[in-house]
C-alpha cells in the first residue's frame, strides 16, 4: 500500500496579478482565497497554497510570458 503522497503546502503565496491568477487555477492549482489589497482597496489579491507545482506552474507562466514579450519586440523591430 505505498500511495505516493501529494506533498503538503509549506505557506500562503500572494498573486497580485489577475491574468496569473487565471491561469495558476486553471492549471489546478490550491487556491485558497481572495482579500483587498491593502495598498491599492480596488484591487484583490489572490492567495494560493505553496506547493511544488505552484512554484513549476509559476515558473512556466512567467518564462513563456517573457518569451512572447521578447517574440513581440523582435517582430517590431523587423519591420
């Protein structure tokens, strides 16, 4: 009876940004509730549980950000 795990949450991670928000749930991650943000009221933030997909997820969503950012500047520049 060896079940492997799912590892534990070690922490709270706080997400400012909507769109990674979006997408970290969508790619199953633990969400775990929303709260104003207390420097800026009119906007939330998002607060997941830490897990080593979370850090993997965020990791992926962020360098394939910076790559279609440096893809968009490359194409302005050809032109």
């Amino acid at each position: 009876m060896d079940k492997q795990k799912e590892p534990k949450a070690v922490g709270k991670k706080n997400i400012y940004k909507k769109s990674l928000f979006e997408e970290l749930v969508k790619r199953g991650n633990n969400f775990s509730h929303s709260m104003r943000n207390g420097k800026r009221p009119k906007y939330q933030v998002y607060v997941f549980e830490v897990t080593p997909k979370l850090i993997e997820d965020m990791l992926d969503i962020t360098a394939n950000e910076r790559k279609n950012r440096i893809n968009l500047f490359d194409e302005s520049q050809d032109q």
